[in-house]
C-alpha cells in the first residue's frame, strides 16, 4: 500500500483512489446512457462532451 500511496500526485485523496480503483467502485452515473464512472468530475466531462 506504501507504494500505490507514494505514486498518487494528484489532489484526489488516497481513501477516494481507494474506493475508485481497488474496490473498482463507479457511484456516477449518466442520467441518458447509465454509464458509470468512479469520479463526479469524469461525469462532468462525459456529460459535457455528449450533452
């Protein structure tokens, strides 16, 4: 865990990274296409794009 702490450079939490990545949880979801993604801020950009 020590490593995969170390490597994240971003300002997303490492609990958040958690939760998104290793537990492979996705709780954003498109209200047109139900995809999912792991970051309200991923749906954002996805709803942006096709919108």
């Amino acid at each position: 865990m020590r490593l995969v702490r170390e490597e994240i450079r971003t300002k997303t939490p490492f609990a958040y990274h958690q939760k998104t990545v290793h537990e492979g949880r996705k709780d954003y979801t498109c209200d047109w296409c139900e995809k999912k993604f792991g970051e309200h801020t991923r749906r954002r950009r996805f709803l942006s794009r096709v919108a």
